[in-house]
C-alpha cells in the first residue's frame, strides 16, 4: 500500500469504506471494452447505442474511466440487439 493510500485510508470512515465495499459487490461495475467483448457486440455499436440515448447512465471512475452497473448494460444489451443474436448472456 502506498503512503497516500494509507493517508486516504485514515481520513476515510471505516464503516464508509465498508458501504463502499458492499456496494461494489451489489452492484459490479463493467466498461463499455469488457462488456464488447463479454456479450459479443462490437464497440461501434455500443458507441452507436450511447450516441442514440439507448445506453443506460455511466458512473465516473477515477482515471477519467467511465463504467456501467454490469446488471443495467446486459439489459440493455438484450434490449437493443437484434432477433436471433443471443450469445455472452
């Protein structure tokens, strides 16, 4: 652990940082790459997908990395593909 994450740790509330935890577990976060390759839908479509509005609301991580609760981007995966094309879920 570096010196600024065990810095971050102290400031932190340790019951804060368990709810963080929990919440990780509940709700898995996956990016938009991962999820392309998961579910077998290429990464101009999902651009397509979140260009037309039809991608479900991303969360900021750190890093300028934006990711999707896994749960509410396999919805929409479903959702949006088309007839016939079922694999990854």
């Amino acid at each position: 652990m570096t010196i600024a994450n065990h810095a971050i740790r102290k400031l932190i509330d340790p019951a804060l940082l368990e709810e963080l935890r929990r919440a990780q577990e509940e709700f898995p976060l996956i990016s938009m790459q991962e999820a392309s390759k998961k579910y077998k839908v290429p990464i101009r479509t999902l651009r397509r997908w979140k260009a037309d509005g039809k991608m479900p609301d991303r969360v900021k991580q750190p890093g300028k990395r934006y990711m999707y609760q896994k749960a509410e981007l396999e919805s929409c995966i479903l959702h949006n593909r088309r007839p016939g094309r079922s694999q990854g879920l």
